[in-house]
C-alpha cells in the first residue's frame, strides 16, 4: 500500500452526502460530549488527576466488555466499571502519590480483564474494537439518549458544586480550613467523573479517552488563566475534537479515535506555540 492509498483509506469523500445521515446521533452525542469533556476536564487538570481518567477507562472499558459478553447493555457496564474504579480511588486515593500508585495497579487490572472478557465473546469483531477505539455510527436511539441523561446528570452535578469544588481545587487546605469538606467532595467528584468517562468510551473509546477530557482543557489552559475564558475554550476545543474526528471518520475507513486525537494534538501544539509566543512578551513587560 502506497502513500495515495492510505490518504485514500483516511480521507474518501465520495458518497459523503449520502453517509451523513447514518451518523446523525453520534453527532449529537459528540456535541454533548464535547460540553461535558471540556467541563469537567478543567477540574481534572486543577486537581492533577490526568492519569487518574485512564485507570477509570480501562475499568470501565472492562465493565462494557463483560456487558458485552453476556448480552447486557454496554453502556450501564460502561458506567458499573467506572463506578468500581472511582470509589477505589475516591476512597483510597486521598493524596495524589497514592492515587497514582493505585491507577497503576488498576489500569492494567482493568484492561486485562476487558481483553478477557472480549477474547471470549464471540460476536461481531467491530464490537470488541469499537470499544477500544471508537465507533461512529454504533449510537442508536435508546443509546443516545442514556448518554443524554447521563450527560444531563454530570454537567447538572457540576454545576452544583462548581464553587466549593474550585475551592478545593485550588487550595485544598485552605478550603477545608473554611468549613469545605473535601474529603467527600472529592469523592463525589470522583462520581461524575465515572460517569463522564462512561459515557465518553462510547464515541471515542477507552484508550483514547484523554484526548477529550484532558487535552482541550490542558490547551485552553496554555492560552488563558482567566477561569471563564478558559472553560468557554476548553469546551471549544472539545467540541471540534470530537465533532471533527466524526466528521473526518466518516470520510474514511479508519476508526474516529485517530481524528479525534490529531485534532487534539494540533490544538494542543497550536496552542503552546501561541504560549511560546506570547511567554516573552510577558517577561518584556
């Protein structure tokens, strides 16, 4: 296979008209996505929980293929896993050197077990590599709309405790000095992010999953420190990750999961090199 043909392979857009209509629902679903990653993805780069997200995935990514495996539906598997792994790390990942020390233990744990369960399933081979990389057209009706109320449920749950947990984020001692009870507010934030990583495996997959909640937040982080500005861009950036890379998939034969994180990754690096920039200006200054 030469170079024209594997442009061929990623970018054919014959018919495209035609292939819109199929991919209408992850359309939708990708636009909510993009809201709910570049929420909560400021407050999982303000609390360093970055390598977190992953351990969370890969128990959720083993909940949808046990769900898978027996027949159950992948989305509540999805959402059991990354609950199991949240409360683990919730409860016993108080500070960061062992929160980190325990998604290591249980990220390989989790993906083990997913690859397990989808070794012995015997269905459709697009199923078992959706899970892991993405499938465009694999949201119908019923599976948009769990995402829409389970999407409801985080950017509402965020909302309610936005300013006690910006707080916490910023200053934990201090905020746990002013009457803030961190403790269990770290855990309920460890819920919504179960559940924001549920729902995100379902379009872009486990091991991707970062390139939606972590880089658009980590860009728009780059590019402003005022916290309005930086979340109207984080969920900018989102947005045309995800949106993006469904668009650009359905043009080629590849997975949407190699869209959505080149485009992150271009953000990312345009976005560094708008900070390399102006970083001297500052110092001028």
């Amino acid at each position: 296979m030469d170079f024209s043909d594997l442009i061929e392979k990623a970018f054919n857009f014959q018919d495209y008209g035609l292939l819109l209509p199929l991919v209408t629902n992850s359309l939708i679903a990708g636009a909510v996505l993009g809201v709910v990653g570049g929420l909560i993805g400021i407050f999982i780069m303000m609390r360093d929980m970055a390598f977190a997200v992953h351990g969370i995935a890969e128990l959720s990514f083993a909940g949808a293929a046990f769900a898978l495996l027996i027949g159950a539906d992948v989305v509540t598997g999805s959402v059991f896993g990354s609950m199991i792994a949240a409360l683990i790390l919730g409860i016993l990942g108080t500070r960061a050197r062992d929160r980190n020390s325990i998604t290591g233990v249980l990220m390989p744990f989790g993906l083990g077990l997913g690859i397990l369960f989808l070794s012995l399933y015997e269905g459709r081979s697009a199923n078992k590599f959706g899970l892991l990389t993405g499938q465009i057209v694999a949201v119908d009706d019923v599976q948009l709309t769990g995402m829409l109320v389970l999407s409801a449920v985080v950017v509402i749950a965020l909302l309610v405790i936005w300013r006690p947990l910006t707080f916490a984020s910023v200053d934990p001692v201090v905020a746990n000095a002013r009457g803030v009870r961190t403790a269990g507010l770290s855990i309920v934030f460890m819920m919504i992010l179960a559940l924001a990583v549920a729902v995100t495996i379902q379009v872009v997959g486990a091991l991707l999953v970062l390139a939606l909640l972590i880089t658009p937040a980590a860009a728009a982080m780059r590019v402003s420190s005022n916290p309005v500005i930086t979340v109207v861009l984080s969920i900018v950036f989102a947005e045309l990750a995800v949106v993006g890379g469904i668009l650009l998939a359905l043009a080629g034969s590849l997975p949407i999961s190699p869209y959505v994180t080149t485009i992150s990754f271009v953000i990312y690096v345009v976005c560094r090199g708008i900070e390399a920039v102006r970083s001297p200006r500052r110092h001028q200054v």
